[in-house]
C-alpha cells in the first residue's frame, strides 16, 4: 500500500508531497500531505486495531469535528484505515497556559471545550471505561514484565489501587479520555482536541483530572477549571474529581515506564529514590531546554517516575 492510494483522488493527482509528523505515542502513521493548494494530516491506523474500534472512533471524531472540536475530517478510507483531516496551525496551548497574562483565557477555553466536548452524544452500546481496572492491567504488566523499576514505585500505584473509589456523582458522558497537551491545538482563535481514539463514555471527572495533572494545576487553577466547565463557582475539589488526578498519574506513570522498556530501556540503575526523581515542572523545563524529551527511551522512563512521584504529591 502506497501512502498516495490512502488519498482522495483529487488529491492523488495533484502530485502531493507526503512528509512524516511527530506524533503521539500510538502505534498510528501520522503525516503531513501538502496538495492542491492545502495542507492535510494523513493517519493509518495499526493493523492490529480491531475494524469495529476504528470505525466507533471515526464515528466519534467526524461527530467531534462538525461540533467544532476536532480538526475537520476530509476522507476517510475503511479498507486502508486511514484518515484525512485539515492541518491546523498549532500557536501552542502549553504556552498560552504557561503565560500569566493568558492563563485564564486558556482555562476558560480549555473547561469549554471538555464542557461541550461531554455535551455530544454519547454511542449506543459503547462500553464505560474503567479507569481503575485499566491502571491495574497495566500495573500487572509493569510489574511482573519491567525490569529495574525503582523501590519506590510500587508502594505509590499500589496505594491508588487499594483506595476505594468515591461515589459517582455525575452520569457517564462521552469523554475523550486522553486530554494531554500533546492532543490540544490551538489555532490562535478556537481549542481543539486531537486523537479520539480512546472517546467512550467515562465519568465527566475524568477528563478534567486528566488535563490537571498534565499541566500541573495547583487547586486555584483546577477550582477555575471546573468553573469554566460547569458555569458555577466551586467550594472544593469534588473528591472523586481528585481521585481521578491520582489514579491519571498512576496510570500514565506506569504506562509510560512500559513504554521505555518496549523502547529498549534497560531500567533503574539502582540510584533513583522518590527525592532525586525530578518534578513535573522540572521535567518541563529540561523539555524546554531540550536536556530531556519523552520521545527517547530515557525520556519515557524519567517521565514515568515523574508522573509517579506527582501521584504521591497528589496524595498527601
């Protein structure tokens, strides 16, 4: 299969220029397609994706993107899992949340666009995602396949494991379920969310414990959040809300410490302790400095202890 053959025909015969991007962590091919006067993010999904999921997160995604809040969906090609969608300009979402003088306008946005995002219909006979349960396949995995993984870790996840879940307060809603900065664009007028393969009904919580830890909002920030999704002023951090943010940082943790191994990382050299492990926000910085990057396999492994000691903050 040819990437040109997963175009429509308009743009096969305009002579396109197909350049690889830097995706996300998936196993998805994701590429720039430059025809016909326009730009366009090419995306073939892994052949190991069941048919059935494929076609539940297009559904989603076109759903998403007439509504505003995915890039538009210009060709979609079952028999090669592949799909178009408009390019959009990136202006950067961790720097308009990073700015001072723009951080409220980009919380505002941001519990907008999870608001209307819960607001779309949610797909019949879609299974609700268990968050804890799905934390604690991948911890199994971890720790009975990872090796040198640091004393530290598994007291953190297994506590988050054996705590018992607050009451639902609040319907399942279609959550996107993998709100990171990484899926965030933003345009310079509108936020829009990217990769919809996760979406599924889930707990309304979920998603904004998602994006808080990731961006790591202090309570002020995240009491402004749930404002700008619920249109009241809260007293407190609902409960179940922070138990989300600690079984996300768990879960992505752990995620991203597989991810390192199956990337060829040989492990802990047995130095590391929850005190030398860096900080969300220093981790950000060496980003910046272009010192670290969660692209290598290093980079995943020191990202994961990062999530997991921002559990255990997020547990004090």
């Amino acid at each position: 299969m040819t990437l040109e053959a997963c175009l429509p025909a308009e743009l096969r015969d305009a002579a396109p220029s197909i350049k690889p991007l830097a995706g996300g962590f998936s196993r998805a091919g994701v590429y720039r397609v430059e025809a016909a006067g326009g730009a366009f993010v090419l995306k073939i999904a892994s052949e190991s994706e069941p048919l059935a999921d494929w076609k539940r997160a297009l559904g989603i995604r076109q759903l998403a993107a007439g509504a505003g809040l995915a890039p538009r969906v210009v060709h979609a090609d079952e028999s090669r899992r592949a799909v178009l969608s408009a390019f959009i300009d990136d202006r950067s979402f961790p720097a308009l949340y990073g700015n001072p003088s723009t951080r409220e306008r980009a919380i505002e946005m941001l519990g907008r666009l999870i608001r209307r995002t819960h607001e779309l219909p949610v797909p019949e006979n879609a299974p609700v995602s268990d968050s804890r349960a799905f934390l604690a396949s991948v911890w199994s995995d971890v720790a009975s396949s990872v090796a040198g993984i640091p004393d530290f870790v598994a007291p953190i996840v297994e506590r988050v494991l054996g705590e018992t879940p607050p009451a639902a307060d609040r319907a399942p809603v279609l959550s996107h379920n993998d709100v990171n900065p990484t899926n965030l664009i933003f345009d310079g007028e509108h936020l829009l969310l990217l990769d919809w393969e996760t979406a599924g009904p889930n707990d309304p919580w979920y998603d904004l414990a998602a994006i808080s830890v990731f961006v790591g909002m202090d309570e002020p920030a995240l009491l402004r959040l749930i404002e700008a999704y619920d249109g009241t002023t809260p007293v407190r951090v609902p409960e179940r809300l922070a138990y989300f943010r600690r079984v996300v940082a768990a879960l992505a943790g752990s995620m991203f410490l597989r991810m390192a191994h199956r990337a060829g990382f040989a492990g802990a050299d047995g130095t590391e302790t929850l005190e030398s492990t860096s900080s969300l926000h220093d981790y950000y910085q060496g980003m910046m400095a272009g010192a670290v990057s969660p692209s290598t396999p290093e980079g995943k492994w020191q990202f994961g202890l990062t999530l997991v000691k921002t559990c255990a903050q997020l547990s004090e």
